[in-house]
C-alpha cells in the first residue's frame, strides 16, 4: 500500500512524522495518523492538512483551547486533525513504532528523503534566528 504513493505524499508524510506529526498508540483502536500546530501556524496548518488529505482519510480540523498556567496569557490555541483508520497508516505504524516506541526507519524513509520532506521537516521543527544581525542556525532535531 504504502509503495503505491507517489514519492510526493512519502514525502510530504515523513517529512511531518519526522517533525510534529505522531501515530497514536492505544490499545483499544487502531492507530491514527495525526498532527497538530498552533494558532500562530494556522496557514501551515490548513496547508498540511489540504496536501495530506489527498493521500489519508484525514477528520475535520478541530479548534482547541486549552488552560495552562505556563504560558503568558493562561492558555494556549490550536489546530488539531487525525486520520481514520487505514491501511496505510497500520503500516506507517509498523515501520515507526516498531515496539510501540517511535523510532527513525533509516531505510524506508531513504527512498523518500526528498527535499520535500526536508522542507516539510523543517517547517514543523527549525527556524532561523537573527543574532548581531546575522543569521543564526538552530538545531532543529529533538
């Protein structure tokens, strides 16, 4: 199943599950593929969510607030969706979470590590920062 997508949607896929995107594992249902993004990234967002739904059956975006005395103004805001159950998604699980603990699958993702996924990795995760009037790289794996 997953050899039948275009190298596109391999890419655009590992790329988000590279950088905020997750497949959940509970033991009662099958895993989702889902991602979330703040406010704040609400056009990136929206933008995941178009591509990707072309290739997995993606739910309805989903607002969500949620208290945390953390943070500045008591609260933080974001954009939430997951998939229905799917083959596709079964099988991202298998190479992911090989023991139900997320791991990189160095091979798999070879064929796909396109500058797509770079890209798409990188959107969720890195940043540049400007220091002295210089651009300062940040590290971008956690």
């Amino acid at each position: 199943m997953l050899r039948q997508l275009p190298i596109q949607a391999l890419s655009m896929i590992n790329g988000k599950l590279l950088g905020d995107g997750n497949i959940s594992i509970e033991k009662t249902r099958s895993p989702r593929f889902r991602f979330s993004h703040s406010i704040h990234d609400q056009a990136w967002f929206f933008h995941c969510y178009k591509q990707l739904s072309n290739y997995l059956p993606l739910s309805k975006p989903k607002y969500r607030k949620v208290l945390d005395p953390r943070t500045k103004n008591g609260f933080t805001e974001h954009y939430y969706t997951q998939s229905r159950k799917c083959e596709i998604v079964q099988q991202l699980k298998t190479l992911w979470y090989p023991n139900n603990r997320k791991m990189i699958p160095f091979e798999f993702l070879s064929s796909s590590f396109t500058p797509l996924c770079l890209a798409w990795w990188y959107q969720d995760d890195g940043h540049l920062k400007m220091e002295n009037n210089q651009i300062k790289k940040n590290h971008f794996i956690h």
